[in-house]
C-alpha cells in the first residue's frame, strides 16, 4: 500500500527510484512518513499540468521510462520490474482520484449556496430560515469552490490557449470566470441578478463529466515494463574451470559463456556451443511451434528453454539484444501515434468562437439600443455563461462510460477511447496468425493408413506410444483420440529417440491389422518423422508419400506410425485454424474492411492458411523488428489499419496501429501495448468492436447535436434578439434550459445500452443462434 501511494503521488515516475530505495530500508516495523498537504497540492498540481499536456505528458513518461529502465538493468535487482511498473498506472489512477475528491467535496460545499438560492426557493416554493451573515453564504462558499474546484480548469486551460486551439477547458473556464467575477460585483454594486447557483453546479457537473472521463480512459503500466519483464534478473556464468556462478545479467558480457538450464529464460543473445534442446519463441518470433536448437544455433535473450541445458556464448547484452530493439520500437511506435481531439473539444472550440462573438455583438446591440449599463453588462455575461457546456461536458464520457461497460460485458476490454472511436473507419485489419487466428497449437488434420489397418486403431496405437511424451506432437495425437473417445492400450519401455521420434513396447492385442508377435513384452511400435523412417530403413508405401507431399504442399507436418518394422499410418499436423476466424473473415468482408495476415511463418504455411480463409493480404516470414512496418505499409496507402495479435513479437505493431487489439490470452506486453483487449480470446469480438464503435460514435455525435443545440438557441436569445417582442432569456431560465439540456444528453446516451451485439446480429452472420443481446 505504501509502494501504491508513493507512486501516485510521483505520477511522472522522477523519484520513484529513489523513493523505493528508500522505503527498502525500512524495517519490517518502520512506518512510513506521511505526505504532508503541502506535498499533496504539488502531486495534484503535477497532474493537472500533465492532464492538460497529455501528449507532452506521454513523450516525457515513455523518456523517463526509458531512462529508469536503463539506470535498473545496470542493478537489475529482482523485484525492480514491479515498481518501475507501477508509475504510468498510477499517474493515472491519480488523476481520476484527484478528480473524484474534488467533485465530492464541491458537491457538498454547494448545498448551502442551493439551499440559499432566492431563485431556487421560489422555484420549488421553499424557505430556509435567516440568520446574521447568512447573507453572505453565498459569496463565501462560491469562492470556496471556485477555488477548489474550478481553478483546475483554468490550469488545463492555459495550454490550450497557448496553443492557440481553445477547446473544452478554455470554454469552461470563461463561463466560471465571468458567472464568478460579475457574482461578486453583484455582492459590491447590487444588481438584479447573481449566478452563484448557477457557477456552483456548473462546477460539479464539469467535475462529475472529468471524473467519469478519467475513470474511463485509465491506462495500465507501460508496455515496456512487460518488456523488461521477459529478461532475468540473474544468470549462471561458467568460469574457466568449468564452475557456474551466479552474477546479474547487467555484469554480464561479450563471449561469456552461461548455463541455460531446462525452463529457464536466456538471458542474452547468443551462440548455442554445447546442448540440445526445443526453445520458446513465440513471444519473441512468432514462431508458432518451439525452435530446436543445437551447437551454432542463435539463441534470444528472454526466450525460454524447454527440457534440455543449452551452454551459449553471449553475443550481444544491454542494448544491443533483439529484445532491447523491440523494447524501443514500441516506444517509438507509442511517440509516433498523432494527437487526436475528442469531437467535444472541436465542438467546444467553434462554441467558444460563436459564444466571444455573440458577446462583442451583444454588447455592441444593447449599447446603441439603451446606452451603457448595468443592462447591458447582465446581457453579455449571461451570454458568456449560457455558452458554457453543461451537456457538451458530459455528451462524450457518458457514452464513453457506457461504451466500455457493454465492451466488458461482450469481452473487450477498452485501454483508449480514440481508438474505440476511430475502430469504426477501419479500412483493413491485420490479424497475427499463430494464436489469433490459429489455436497456436498443432493437432491432427488429416491421417492415412495402409489396408486393412484401421484409422481409429492407428490413431490409438500412437496415442499409446506417446502418452509419456510431453511433445506438442504427443499432445495433438491424445486430444485426436480423445476426441474420437479412443482408449490408447497400455504402453511400457518408453523411449526418446532424440531427433527421430519415440518408441514403446505396446500390448496390441485387440488390435486389427499389420504384423504382430506373441512376445509378452508387446509390439514394438514407433512414431515420428521423416528422420525415423531413414533410421529404420522403412519404405514408404506409394498412396502413404502422396498424402505426405500433398500435406506438404498444404504446410502440414507428417509423422509415422510404424509396428513390428512396418509403416502402417501417417497423420498430417498442423496449427489449427479457429472455428471463427472463418466467420471474422466473412463479416469483416461483409462490412467493406480488408483482412490482412501477419506471420513469422514461412511463405507456404501463410500462403495455405491464407487461401482456406480467403484473406485478401498475406505477409510473411516477418520478422520481429519488421512486423510494425508492415502496418505502416498499409497506413502510407492512406488506411486507417488495426492489428490483433498476441505475441511480444506483436507489440511494436499493435501500438503502431491505429487501433491495436490483443487477444486476451496472450503475452502480458501484447495487452499493454493494445487499445483494446479480447478478454474472451474470440476473434468474433473484432467484429462486435467495430459494431460497437458505430454505434458508440453516433450517440456521441447525437449527444452533441443536443448540447449544442442548445447553446445555438440560448445563445441568441441569452444576447436578446427578441427582446422586441419583449422575449428575454433571465439567467435563471437559461440555467433551467441547461438542466433540460443535460438531462436530454444523459437519456440519449443511455440508449446505447440497446445495441445488440449477439453473434446472430453481427454481418455475416446467418445463423440465429449466439450470445444474448448486451442489454
């Protein structure tokens, strides 16, 4: 809890070293300093200058990162991963802290500037007993808020007037001042009307509109953290004599030799010199199944090891490993993504323009008319407060909050509210293959066997041989026999044969078929590749080596079955396609979007899994540091391009994109680098997002045709344009019509709880049947 409050507090992540340094030497019964409110002011008036600067904000974080990173691989103590991680995730999580408490304590301030309203009173027809000075409640508590609650927007205004691009804040802050400047005058020079009522709730409501935003965008730690992640904090070096030492991955360098043991993460890029073992590389490569590796074969730092000990030369450490590559192209990727304004904000700038000119107009107006005064003084500001956004501060997170409440119920989770938005102008969506696409598992798609011997008997025979096996091919043969309710016979003598396959002896007695012997110890029978047939000297018969070369042709792996010397099946392996990523395709199709296929699988296999689901756009053999330049491939023809992957190896891409969507199952660094994340792992929910998206994006443009809609007609009659016909809008009707306004716009955004995001409504979809309506 301590390490969580140090690190809201320091949002930006510049002390948080030092700060963890610190707390570390604290015994297990030294409290900790509280932060005094001093303190508690700076960390707010941090957040605020970062609010209002959120892309300066991003490039400096991603900087700091960057640095802290650097400075903790130099120590890489264990355990450094979790606190470098947690200063993004807190900066925000302060931010909606921040405002949440602020719109509280605003709240419960302004009851007594409501309870002492006359206009109020007289709307509702109640009174509240007097007492000396309670005259000045009013102005006092005003000031109050005003201070507490409505300074902050003032501070996120001043970039936007800096820039010159007024939007939201500028438009907020101008109402507040002017509704809280002329209300103290009124205090001074008595005139008809005060807007304390009317500047107390606007602040509220500006508050609750922040608070629900900030609530809805709250990001989790940096993708690069994951990143650093996947390298271990220590390694075993061997010394000359043949000893292993542990020392930190920072110490060590070029030609060292380390021990890789079974299980364990490499350490650095290297040369493998003594060892044979299977190595996880997915995460890093894409590659879909593990890559074997023996003496001269490269090696990548963070990959994992599978059952045996490798010995690598280091060849690269620090910043120089694939892994350090990647870690700066997904922050690259993140600094490159533009600056995007919410619709409100553009709404917000053309209403501040319309409202500063309807000002000088009324002013101008009412002075030829009536002469200077007080009058004309009362026109203007009620021109300048009515302008202010009520219901434009809240048309967006309204359905922004909702939008994500309906995505979580229907499996998507949503990191980044422009992406949710732009989801719905994708041009093309590029999908990595191996576990998007694909199970990101092999299993059996095919089998041959000679005559007479039957498939569901061949298949159990090797389910038997290999059920000690802890293969990904062992694996795919026993779910195909349990799939088919098959009992494997009973196995004994299990043998690895290292490279060739495996090999047991088999009580094959209910088997039909083949040779067979009448020793007690059973058939000996074998599977595997190619290379065992060379071993045994098997030949293959003529319609067995068709089925191999046509699965061949199709990127299918071939493993042999062969009993008492003889082969007598062979099954074709290959990564399994998704049921729905036949269904992702057609929809998406059907809405006008092109699919593409990302992989670091060779051309066949892309080629083959590409043509059965009749994807319009196959890159392949990518590798790692390319996979982001195929999506800008796509953007430099001027598409609006998503990408869905799992990987590591995707991460750069999916921050590059768009709109950058990870499968939720898959590598915490692929989430963190997402827009939006597919809890359910169901490819079917691209569709429901862009659905989603539609749906979402016309309620926000509906909500801001309400709110501005609004100002359009209050403003005019706010500046008297009928008084003529002796229509003048009070301040106090204009705050009414507010209401109404803000009311209109949070009943519209409740609507888009109706969309149904069931499979059968989806395009593409014939069938009826699927998941219930999200409402």
């Amino acid at each position: 809890m301590d390490d969580c409050r140090d690190t809201n507090e320091n949002p930006a992540g510049e002390d948080n070293h030092q700060d963890n340094s610190s707390h570390h030497q604290h015994g297990p019964g030294d409290p900790d300093e509280a932060v005094d409110e001093s303190d508690e002011q700076r960390v707010e008036q941090e957040l605020l200058e970062e609010e209002a600067q959120p892309a300066a904000e991003g490039k400096a974080v991603l900087h700091e990162q960057h640095k802290h990173t650097e400075h903790k691989s130099e120590g890489h103590d264990p355990g450094s991963h979790e606190g470098h991680g947690e200063g993004h995730g807190g900066m925000h999580e302060g931010h909606e802290q921040m405002f949440r408490r602020r719109f509280f304590v605003s709240t419960l301030l302004s009851i007594p500037v409501l309870l002492y309203s006359e206009t109020l009173q007289g709307w509702l027809g109640f009174s509240v007993p007097a007492f000396p000075g309670s005259e000045w409640i009013n102005p006092v508590f005003a000031i109050i808020i005003f201070a507490y609650g409505g300074v902050p927007f003032l501070q996120m205004a001043v970039p936007e007037l800096k820039d010159r691009t007024p939007g939201m804040m500028t438009l907020i802050s101008m109402a507040i001042t002017v509704a809280f400047v002329y209300s103290l005058a009124t205090v001074i020079f008595p005139a008809q009307s005060a807007f304390f009522w009317e500047l107390v709730t606007l602040i509220d409501i500006m508050l609750l509109g922040h608070w629900i935003e900030m609530r809805s965008v709250r990001r989790a730690s940096s993708a690069v953290d994951e990143l650093a992640k996947l390298m271990p904090d220590i390694a075993e070096r061997i010394t000359n004599n043949g000893e292993t030492e542990e020392v930190p991955v920072s110490k060590l360098s070029e030609d060292d030799l380390v021990l890789v043991r079974p299980g364990a993460n490499v350490p650095a890029d290297g040369i493998v010199e003594e060892g044979d073992s299977d190595v996880e590389e997915s995460m890093i490569t894409g590659e879909s199944k593990p890559v074997s590796k023996k003496p001269g074969d490269e090696v990548i730092g963070g990959t994992i090891n599978g059952d045996g000990s490798l010995r690598v030369r280091v060849g690269a450490t620090g910043e120089e490993t694939t892994l350090a590559g990647i870690m700066r192209l997904v922050e690259e990727a993140q600094q490159s993504k533009s600056k995007t304004q919410v619709l409100a904000d553009r709404a917000a700038g053309w209403l501040f323009y319309v409202a500063l000119a309807a000002a000088v107009v009324t002013a101008i107006a009412w002075t030829i008319a009536v002469s200077f005064n007080a009058t004309v003084i009362e026109r203007v500001v009620t021109v300048l407060v009515i302008a202010c956004p009520h219901a434009l501060g809240l048309a967006i997170p309204l359905v922004v909050a909702i939008n994500t409440s309906l995505a979580a119920r229907n499996g998507m989770l949503i990191r980044d509210r422009i992406a949710m938005e732009e989801a719905r102008n994708l041009d093309a969506i590029i999908f990595d293959k191996t576990g998007t696409l694909t199970e990101g598992e092999h299993g059996v798609v095919d089998m041959a066997t000679v005559d007479g011997v039957n498939e569901n008997d061949a298949l159990a025979l090797a389910a038997a041989v290999e059920s000690d096996s802890e293969h990904m091919i062992a694996r795919a043969i026993g779910e195909a026999a349990t799939g088919r309710e098959l009992t494997p016979p009973d196995a004994s003598d299990f043998e690895a044969i290292k490279g060739r396959g495996v090999r047991a002896n088999i009580d094959a007695s209910g088997f039909t078929g083949g040779p067979s012997n009448s020793s007690e110890s059973g058939d000996e029978v074998y599977v595997g590749g190619p290379n065992l047939l060379t071993q045994l000297d098997n030949e293959v018969p003529d319609h067995l080596q068709r089925f191999a070369d046509e699965a061949g042709q199709n990127a299918q792996t071939v493993v042999y079955l062969v009993r008492e010397g003889e082969l007598i099946a062979a099954f074709a392996m290959a990564d399994v396609i998704r049921d729905e990523s036949f269904r992702v395709v057609e929809s998406l199709h059907e809405l006008g979007i092109q699919v593409a296929m990302l992989t670091g699988d060779s051309q066949d296999v892309a080629t083959a899994v590409a043509d059965e689901l009749g994807i319009d756009t196959v890159f392949s053999e990518v590798l790692p540091g390319d996979k982001d330049k195929k999506v800008q491939e796509l953007q430099d023809q001027g598409k609006l391009v998503g990408m869905v992957g799992d990987g590591v190896n995707d991460a750069p891409a999916l921050t590059r994109a768009d709109v950058g969507i990870a499968i939720g199952s898959g590598t915490d660094i692929a989430v963190q680098s997402a827009d939006v994340i597919l809890v359910q792992n169901n490819p079917m929910d691209v569709v429901r997002l862009v659905k989603l998206s539609k749906a979402s994006y016309r309620k926000m443009q509906e909500n801001i045709v309400w709110a501005a809609g609004y100002n359009l007609l209050a403003l005019p009659l706010a500046a008297g344009i009928l008084a003529p016909i002796g229509i003048v809008l009070s301040p106090a009707v204009g705050a009414l019509l507010m209401s109404l306004s803000t009311i209109i716009v949070a009943i519209n955004a409740q609507l888009l709880r109706r969309v149904d995001l069931s499979i059968h409504s989806l395009p593409g979809i014939a069938s009826t049947t699927g998941a219930q309506p999200a409402d």
